[in-house]
C-alpha cells in the first residue's frame, strides 16, 4: 500500500512540474523569420524552433559592474510592463537567466544574440555591445515590454534565435536644434533613450545660433542672461518677425547649467551615446554678439532675432585677437563638460560684408597673406582647429569650411549634398554624410495640406530609406573616410516636444538602418514590414510619431485635348489596400477597391482610405475636381507671371487641378511685386453668376494674400464692367493658408471674364511680396 502511495505522488509530482514546464515554454505559434520586425535589422539570424519565456524568476548574470547600465533598460521594462523585480546575481544560475559574457574578438560595439529554451547568452566586448545586444532582446519581446503601466496576462517570450550583429557606420545620428526652440533637459534625456533603442549613438547638439545661445559659461554670464533669450513672437511667422525693441520684456528662451549639461552627458553616457556639442562661429551667432557686441566688427548693439535672419552679417570679427580669446575660453569651458572627441564649430552661412571692410580684418589679411575674405575664414577655423586639436579633440563643422582651404585634422559634415563629402574624403579627411535631400527631418514627410508647417522640401521615410552615405563615385579610399551619416532637426517651426518628435519618428528608424544594416540585406518593401509594427511599441512608449506614410496621396494628369483627368492613388506602403468611393458614395459601405487609376471627365469628389481587417483607418483623401465653365479656355495675359512660377502655363489658371500647400508642386503661378491681370476667352456667350480665384498665404517665403480682387465681365471682349470687388486689407498670418475668394453677381452672358488681383508688393520688412494664384473656377 505504501508503495501504491508513493508512486501516486510521484506521479503526482512529475505531472504538475510536466504543466509548469509546459506553461514556462507555451508559446503561440511557431514563427518564421518575417515574424521577427527588429529594426535594425541585424547583419545575420538564423531562426531555431523554441522559446525562451521570462518569468519572476529569471535572473539577470553581469558579471562586470561596468555592464550594469545596460541590464538596467531591461530590468526597468520588466519593472514598470510586468511589475516585475528582475534579480541580478554574480553567480551563473543554472537555468532560466540571461548571462552578459564578454568576448575580445567581437568589434567594438558588436554582439551576439543566443537564445535557447533555458538561457540568453549576449556576448559583446564593450558596454555598447551589450547595451545593443539588450535592445535586440527587447524588440523580439511582445511590444507590450514598452507598457507605461503594467499589463496582466502577456506571455513574455521570445523566440530561439542566434544573432551576429554590428553596424555598417560608426557616426550614426542625430542633430537636435534648441536655438531656435528651446527644449528642457528632460526631453533631450528622452531623446538620448529613443537613440539608443535605435542603436544610434550620437546627439549632436546645437546649442548655439542667431536666436539663441544655450550653455551657460561661466566666464561670459551675459551669453544666457541676454543671449538666451528673445522677444516672444510665436504668433508671427518665422520669417516675418519684426526686430524686438530693448524695452520689450515678453521673453522667450532658456538655456542649460552645466550641472544640466553634466546630467545630460552622463545620462547618455549610460545609454552608449556621445553628445558632440556645437559652437557656432564665425556666423549664426547674433545672440553672441548681441551680448558682447565688442567681439564683432561694427561693435554695434543688436538685439537677439526673435525669427528669421538673412543675411547673416553680424559675426565674429576675425581680425581681432580678442575674439579668439573669447572664443578659445568658451570652448574650454565647453570641452570641460563634454566628453566627445569631436566638437562642433559650426561654420556655415557666414555673410563676410562687414570683414570687407573692417580694418582689424583687412589688417589680418594682409599681415597673413591671404587674398580673399574666403581665405580669411579659413584662417579662421585653422586656427580654432590648431587651438581644438591642442586639447586632443577633433575639429568638425559644416562643409563650408571647406572654402578657401580646410584645416589639415578637420573633419566635415556634408550638407549642401554630397559635394562636400566627395571634396574633403578626395583630400583625406572624415566625413559624416548629411545631405538635406535625405537627412533634413524639418521637411515635410507628407502631403503639406494635412501636416504640420514645416520648413519646406519633402522627405517622406521611404525617401531616408534610400539614403546611403558612401556615394558610388567615390574611390575605396574616399569611402573609408566615410565615417557614418546623421539626421537634422532645425527647429524654426517646431515650437513643441510634440512636434519635435512627429518629425523625427519613424524616419528615425529608416535612417538607424541605412547606417547599421548591410546594404545587400535592406529593402523598403521588407523594411516597411517591420515597420508597422513599430508603430505599435511607439505608442506603447508614448512617442508622438507621424503615421504620414499611411496617407493617400495623389497624381493627376490631365489631357489637354479631352480635359480627362487621370487620378493615381497610393501609400508610401507596397500592396495598400486602398478603396476609393466617388461623389455622394459612402467610402464605408459603397468603396472600391483600388487597382488601377481614376478616370474623370466632369465634376467628381473622390473620397479614399487605407483599409486594414476590412475597415477604413487613418485620414480620409478627399478631393473634389471642379469642371467649371471656363475649363480648358484660351487665357490672356496682361501682365505676365513670374518665370520662377509658371504653373502648367497659359492653360494653368483653367485646368481644374488646385495647387496645394507646396507652392512648389507646379501648380501655381505668381506675380512678385506686381498685379495679377487676365482675360479668361469663354468662346461663346455663357450665363454667370459667380468667380472664384484660388490663393495662398505663406508669409514666411513672402506669399501674401491679395489685397484686393475684382472681377468684370465682357460680351465683346474689348469692353469690361466689374461685377465685384473684394478688399482685404494686410493681416499677420503665422500659418500656410489656402483660400478662395468668391465673387458672386446676378446671373447674366457673358463672353470674356476679367479678373484683376492687387498685391501687397512690398513685405512689412520691405521686400518684395508674392501673390500666388492656382485656379479661376467661373460658374
């Protein structure tokens, strides 16, 4: 009987641990590698068969303090997604653990990723590496491991998978601009986060520029107590900002401690990213000069800009010893705080009218031999290198400090495209790729009627997806000065943490693999994949990322003989399940599946969406195409539009396709300095009752609303009445505005229509004024 007992118990026993093993290794169902979505997508995985699941009980093995840093992300997921306080021990448990293991043949920031049924092994050969290897781990985790709070009932594993990583580039970045807009060191931290769980490890700070000095140095406290601060104009568009005057005290601005910079370095110390400061000079520092206005040539007071400035002509004066003792003792102060071996001088967009002229620069010049003002700043930043790489850092600035000649241990930032680039690796030096065309985050990344103002060019994340900073040009030894790429946020129009991270995110994530992924193993209709389901650990993370790639947008071409438009619709995303209704149709009951593009050939609103599991998401594309009775008609010019803005010429006031808020879509025409005046032929007698005229406001690049309308109508085309008229006196506009005016009258016949616009001429500032003019619709 005691034996009948004891068998009994025993299997007993070996059943319940049986279900706990099986509950430990339950898993969904068996994945494959497109199941994986880390990004970036690492250089080699193989896919096993099992699951390792982490429990309450799985302990984390560091063996080296030095690597606790990176144990910490994970252990703070786990603590705050599963309320869970993951063990660290110094002893190899024999099951159920993650175990750091440190290996001196991997490069300096690679790893290896090993998961099995029982353990994780990392292996890396610095803190990077591990700290890499930790963030790969964490993306094959369910994306609830990004929970701001905890969530019950989530098995958290992860698949069986070896992984051999590292990345293509060393200088993988990003350029935070808090001039323009100041952000508080809370958000940077953030940022510094965000980085690091892309395997990006630079931020590149620029902490000086006309609008605003933001570092406190010690030996200079009028550098914040005035530099970092302006005249509160946010309601004024950028470039459209009246110079402040003194006693105005509404002051917008703030800048860092050192204690904040120190906070700031070691944090990201923690999270394997350099902080490379940027110091403006000789140029982009009004803020500067307006606190020690003795260090410019005019030694005149100027006040901090409070928006846009062009040109740029209150800068360092380079003739001054002074000067560069100013300068050498801010950066030593600056050198004292950051770590990085490189430091940013800036170095572009110098205007050098005043250095024409100044008599300590043209002393200079002469006494240095040079023969130009160009040449004159290239003295100017050798010298600030020799003083740099004096303190055993590295000099970098933009590629204008390549203009009359580059300092021997220079390293360039290319921008202007790819130019720079080419020019300095052919001399052997280093460069960082950074062309506007790909790595500009403050353009638009979709269409600009449906996003926030930005500052102009588009450049959607499929578009950084292509970005690649070895050029095919480019010999083997100019690629191996390529040291990596970076993407720039400037923040003329980003006032907001908000906003600042809808321009960055996901383009991030496109760029983060363009520079650590082999380019053989990239493709945008692989890597979009995965990139959905980023999107939902952003928002788990709480990340304010733009969903633009979503968005329908449209291409239209139109017949010039039949008037028949042809609308093509599409997504940034292969294969988008796209449905389309048209006019009164409902797009949730009535929509059609879209294969191949729309035809139409009179008045028609196409309504579209982006499906996904059989129902509409995201903003709905609505547009509506007028076919009016002027559609096609012969139009006179009495006063000719600009060649820079010609739109579809003659034909382009009637073609019924509007203009949008990219007034450089080829859809607008435009009159600088002068009167819109022109004659619409309708060709035979026609009843009318109503002119519309399409414009735009954008008072940033200058475009203004006219200031008056009128409208006349003609049955001989020789003599006009006016019907209408529409004043509209000047008004301050911070936005990019679209707007028809209307011009209603009693029905009457007519065969010519006139429409005359007055415009503003001249800008608030003085210079010239844009009218733009997309489409006359006459009804």
């Amino acid at each position: 009987m005691k034996t009948k007992i004891n068998w009994a118990l025993k299997s007993l026993i070996i059943l319940f641990a049986l279900c706990c093993l099986g509950c430990q290794n339950k898993a969904s169902n068996p994945i494959t590698e497109k199941d994986i979505h880390i990004i970036p997508k690492p250089k080699d995985l193989k896919l096993g068969s099992g699951h390792f699941v982490f429990t309450e009980k799985t302990k984390l093995y560091v063996p080296n303090n030095d690597h606790l840093g990176a144990a910490d992300v994970l252990l703070n997921r786990f603590k705050t997604a599963a309320n869970w306080d993951l063990e660290v021990v110094k002893d190899l448990p024999s099951t159920n653990f993650i175990q750091f293991k440190n290996n001196g043949n991997l490069d300096h920031e690679a790893y290896t990723l090993n998961v099995n049924n029982t353990h994780v092994t990392i292996e890396g050969n610095s803190f990077s590496g591990f700290s890499y290897g930790i963030q790969t781990l964490r993306q094959l985790l369910p994306s609830e491991i990004e929970s701001q709070q905890p969530i019950e009932s989530v098995v958290w594993e992860v698949p069986q998978v070896m992984i051999t990583d590292s990345p293509r580039f060393k200088w993988r970045g990003l350029m935070l601009d808090v001039s323009r807009h100041f952000f508080q060191k809370e958000y940077i931290m953030e940022t510094i986060d965000r980085l690091a769980y892309h395997k990006m490890n630079t931020l590149h700070l620029h902490l000086v520029d006309d609008q605003g000095w933001r570092i406190e140095i010690k030996k200079y406290p009028k550098l914040t107590d005035i530099g970092a601060y302006r005249v509160d104009q946010e309601d004024k568009p950028w470039n459209a900002r009246p110079p402040q005057k003194e006693e105005v005290n509404n002051l917008y601005g703030g800048y860092f401690t050192q204690e904040d910079i120190k906070d700031i370095v070691a944090y990201a110390e923690r999270r394997g990213v350099n902080v490379v400061p940027e110091i403006e000079m000789p140029a982009h520092v009004t803020s500067a000069i307006a606190s020690y206005p003795e260090f410019s040539c005019l030694e005149e007071p100027v006040t901090v800009p409070s928006g846009g400035l062009w040109p740029i002509t209150d800068i360092y004066c380079a003739g001054k010893e002074s000067t560069f003792e100013f300068l050498e003792n801010v950066l030593t102060e600056v050198m004292a705080l950051f770590p990085s071996k490189y430091i940013h001088v800036g170095g572009d967009e110098a205007t050098k009218t005043n250095w024409k002229t100044c008599k300590h620069c043209q002393k200079r010049m002469q006494l240095e031999g040079l023969k130009n003002v160009e040449e004159l700043q290239s003295y100017f930043i050798k010298r600030m290198e020799r003083f740099i790489s004096s303190k055993g850092r590295i000099l970098i600035g933009w590629d204008e400090i390549l203009e009359g000649g580059l300092a021997p241990g220079a390293t360039v930032m290319s921008w202007r495209g790819v130019k720079g680039g080419l020019e300095a690796s052919s001399e052997g030096h280093d460069v960082v790729m950074t062309p506007g065309t790909h790595c500009y985050f403050d353009h638009y990344q979709g269409p600009m009627d449906t996003e926030p103002k930005a500052w102009g060019g588009f450049t959607p994340v499929s578009k950084v997806y292509e970005f690649d900073p070895v050029v095919d040009s480019m010999t083997q030894a100019q690629a191996e000065h390529v040291l990596g790429g970076q993407a720039n946020l400037w923040a003329e129009y980003i006032p907001t943490t908000a906003h600042s991270e809808y321009m960055i995110f996901p383009r991030l994530a496109a760029l983060s693999e363009t520079l650590w992924s082999p380019k053989t193993n990239r493709s945008w209709t692989e890597f979009s994949s995965r990139l959905v389901p980023l999107f939902k650990r952003y928002e788990y993370q709480g990340i304010n990322y733009a969903r633009s790639a979503y968005a329908i947008t449209a291409e239209t071409e139109v017949n010039d003989s039949t008037h028949v438009i042809t609308v093509a619709l599409k997504t940034e995303f292969p294969d988008t399940d796209i449905r389309y209704a048209l006019n009164d149709d409902l797009l949730e009951t009535s929509g059609t599946s879209y294969t191949m593009p729309i035809e139409i050939d009179s008045t028609t609103t196409i309504k579209a969406s982006r499906y996904d599991h059989n129902a509409p998401v995201g903003q709905v594309f609505n547009k509506t195409f007028n076919y009016h009775k002027a559609v096609g008609k012969p139009v006179t010019y009495n006063t000719l539009y600009s060649n820079s803005y010609q739109g579809k010429g003659s034909n382009n006031m009637v073609n019924i396709v509007r203009g949008t808020k990219n007034f450089h879509d080829g859809q607008w025409q435009a009159w600088i300095g002068n009167n819109m005046d022109l004659v619409i032929d309708l060709e035979s007698s026609t009843e009318l009752s109503e002119v519309t005229i399409g414009t735009m406001e954008n008072q940033g690049p200058s475009i203004y609303f006219p200031t008056q309308i009128e409208v006349l109508l003609s049955t001989d085309g020789k003599s006009f009445s006016s019907v209408g008229k529409i004043d509209r006196p000047f008004k301050v506009n911070p936005t990019i505005e679209l707007k028809d005016f209307t011009i209603r009258f009693n029905k009457q016949q007519a065969t010519h229509v006139q429409v005359k616009a007055v415009s503003l001429k001249k800008t608030p500032s003085g210079g010239g004024a844009w009218l733009f003019v997309d489409e006359i619709v006459v009804n």
